[in-house]
C-alpha cells in the first residue's frame, strides 16, 4: 500500500522542477467507448495516479508555483445522489479534503473560475498536450501568452523510474498473482481445449485475486501462433504435441507484472522444441545474471544476440560466420525483440531510457525491467531443419535491479524443461 504521506513527496519533488511563476495541471484519465453507449472499465491515467492514488473520472491536479512556493490544488467530482445510485459513490469534495495532503480541494464545476485566479502574475504553464481532456483546450485558451514548458509527463515519467520500496511491494503483490494462474496453466489437462479456455484459466485467478484485471491482453498462441508476437486472438485449438506460448500479467493495485512461459499442450517437450527451448532458457539466465547497477540495456541485448546466434548455428538454423551474421543482423529473422522493458503501473512503463543528452540511461538499484529474450520460427520456413518449423518461444521475468545486483522477482514460476513437466502430470 502507498500511504498518502508518499504521494505528497512525489508531489512536492514534481512541484521543485517547475519554474518559478508556472502553473502546472494534469487531468484524471476519461471513459473510453467500447460500442455505441457500452464503456470499457475505467482505469485512471497512469501519471495522474502516480501523484495522487486518486481513481475518480473529471478530476484535476493543479500545481500553483509562485517564487519558489508551491501549492496544489485538487478538483474532484462533487456528490449527486442520483448519479452515484447509478455509478457509484464519489468522493466528494469534504472527504477528499481529509483524504489527500493537497493544499486545496474544490470540485470541478469551479475549475475555470480558480485556473483563472491560479494563473494571475504566472508566465508559464506545463501540461499533458497528449491528454484526450478536453479541458486541455480550454487551459491553453486561457493561457494564451504563457510560455509553453517541458511537457510535464516527462518529468514525472522521469520520477516514475525508480521505483520505492512500497511500489515494489506491490510488483511483488501483482506477480505473487501472475504465478498462481501460470502454474495453473502449467497443471491443466490442455489436451483437447482451445487457446481461449486456456486462458479464462489463466485470467480466472487474477479476477479471484481481486486483481483489476489484465495489465495487457493475454496472448495465448499455440504453436505456429506463437510467431506472431502480438497475438490475441487466442481462438485456435491446443494441439498435442506443440508448445503454448503464454504472455500474461495481471494488474493488482495499479501495478502490472508481465510474464511468459511456453509449456507444451500435453506436458512433455520433444527433443527438437527442447533444444530451442533450452537456448532461449540458458540466454535468458545469462543475461540476467549480468543485472547490476551501471549495466547499459543494450550490452544486455547485444549478450542476447550472441548467445541465441551462437546456438543457432549449433543447431543448424542460422549458417554462416558468427561475426557476419552478427554484423548483418541475421538473427533478427528469429529474435526481432527488444529484450526487455522498464515495468511498473504500466506493463511498458514509459520511463526514458536515454537522458536528456541522448546518453543510455544505466541500470540503477531501484529498476524494474522486464528480461524476455525468445525464438521464432515461421512454419514456412524452408531455411531451417524441419524439426525445428512452428515453434516459437518466449521465455519472460520481472527484474528488479538491486544495490549489487537483481532480483529476479518470478523466479518462483517454474521454467526449467524437467520442472514443467513435473508440474504437468496429467499425461501418461
Ligand atoms: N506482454 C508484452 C510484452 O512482453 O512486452
Ligand atoms: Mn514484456
Ligand atoms: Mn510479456
């Protein structure tokens, strides 16, 4: 849990990189449609809960910066009986005034009428130009002659790289989660289901965690499926004798976890889907073992590279010298990927990954990335040894980078060859 004491630092952090006599606002996130008068689920914007841990629609953070000192002010939805009988309860503006340890409170009918005071004597005004609020608009009407600053997402983005120790207590909480439906998949009879049914298991515990839901779609690809990185349609039969790629993560308290493991439908490996399989495991061991503070991310994949290259030499996918293959990037035909991702209330967390000078950001204690190296390999493809044709693998972990070195925040989700296949012991 994230106490309010927490969201006021990073308040009160984001209020000193703003310039002296600047406004900044951020808005709450909006409903989205699904069809005509049907909405999705509402999810609160990423950086607007990072400031606040406020999950109400039409609600606004304001950032009043005069000399030196800084106020905010949040506005919220005000109470109305009859609407909260059919969507819920707010707020309002008297609790969120106990609640939140912002200077001010009012609801968000008055909004014009305080930016308008809020802006008097300031010059300069940092907001989310991307944000879909349509009071955007009307901010930057108002504030016709200011000057137009850094965008302040960056600059939480920024902040939102390192994460505190209550915040990786909840990763931990998310992918404790994320195990539970991976081992279930892992224990399942798959023999004779479709892809879909494999995951309303997956997605049935992280409903019965009381999880929000998925952090992102479940892909869940059955054999040639699986070479399709982005697959969702999840609508394809579990056939005996291939391998099931499951990318999936739940969000638990606004924080994500992603995790893949590639099991096979009735529970035991081939010899050939072990040899890929074991490539990809052994790569990704390696480059975890590699996490410290002051590694760049791109030694990590250049580490991947060679390693998956080297094996696919050894098994007679790739031919050719190392070094050209490197250098002409023939590997990306099978590892096309980045190897991994920072990770946190979004799966892909868009902290940045180069400063404000171009240079790689290293890895610093704090960090959580996500290490998922994997090999694909098209059934068409006429270039690589038979055996080897429609597997595709992908082998996914939640790292967090430590004082010395990482911690590998899903090694408890079984991924060697043996242990699977221990887990999976309805076949016979
Ligand atoms: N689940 C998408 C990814 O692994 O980045
Ligand atoms: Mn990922
Ligand atoms: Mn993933």
């Amino acid at each position: 849990m994230i106490q309010e004491s927490e969201y006021k630092k990073r308040r009160d952090t984001l209020g000193k990189k703003l310039s002296n006599n600047s406004i900044g606002v951020i808005f709450s996130a909006e409903y989205t449609t699904r069809s005509h008068d049907t909405q999705h689920p509402y999810r609160q914007n990423s950086n607007f809960y990072y400031l606040t841990g406020f999950k109400e629609d039409n609600a606004a953070l304001v950032f009043i910066k005069k000399k030196k000192s800084v106020k905010t002010a949040l506005f919220v939805q005000k109470k109305d009986e009859l609407l909260e009988l059919w969507t819920g309860e707010r707020l309002g503006k008297k609790e969120a005034k106990k609640r939140f340890l912002v200077d001010m409170v009012y609801v968000n009918d008055d909004f014009k009428k305080r930016f308008k005071e809020f802006i008097k004597d300031k010059n300069s005004l940092y907001c989310d130009l991307n944000s879909k609020s349509g009071d955007v608009k009307k901010i930057l009407k108002l504030t016709k002659n200011f000057e137009i600053k850094e965008d302040i997402i960056k600059l939480i983005r920024k902040m939102r790289l390192i994460k505190s120790l209550s915040e990786i207590e909840l990763i931990k909480e998310s992918v404790a989660i994320t195990a539970k439906a991976h081992e279930r998949a892992m224990k399942l009879d798959k023999r004779g289901k479709y892809e879909y049914e494999l995951q309303a298991e997956i997605e049935h515990e992280f409903k019965k965690s009381a999880a929000y839901s998925d952090a992102y779609t479940s892909i869940v690809a059955c054999g040639n499926s699986a070479n399709t990185l982005h697959y969702i349609k999840n609508d394809q039969p579990l056939n005996d004798g291939e391998l099931v790629l499951i990318d999936a993560g739940c969000e638990h308290n606004y924080y994500a976890s992603d995790i893949t493991r590639t099991i096979p439908i009735d529970g035991k490996f081939s010899q050939p889907q072990k040899e890929l399989y074991n490539l990809v495991l052994e790569t990704q061991l390696a480059v975890i073992d590699m996490i410290k503070p002051g590694v760049m991310r791109t030694h990590l994949q250049e580490a991947a590279e060679e390693m998956l290259t080297k094996g696919m030499i050894a098994l007679g996918i790739l031919k050719g010298d190392y070094k050209r293959l490197i250098k002409e990037k023939k590997h990306k035909k099978y590892y096309p990927h980045g190897i991994g991702h920072w990770m946190g209330i979004d799966v892909h967390d868009p902290a940045p990954y180069r400063d404000a000078k171009n240079r790689e950001i290293p890895l610093k204690e704090g960090m959580v990335l996500t290490i998922e190296p994997g090999l694909y390999i098209d059934k068409n493809d006429k270039t690589v040894p038979k055996k080897y044709r429609g597997i595709g693998i992908r082998i996914e972990d939640d790292i967090l980078v430590t004082r010395e070195g990482c911690e590998n925040l899903s090694s408890h989700i079984v991924k060697k060859v043996q242990e699977i296949e221990a887990l999976a012991n309805f076949y016979s």
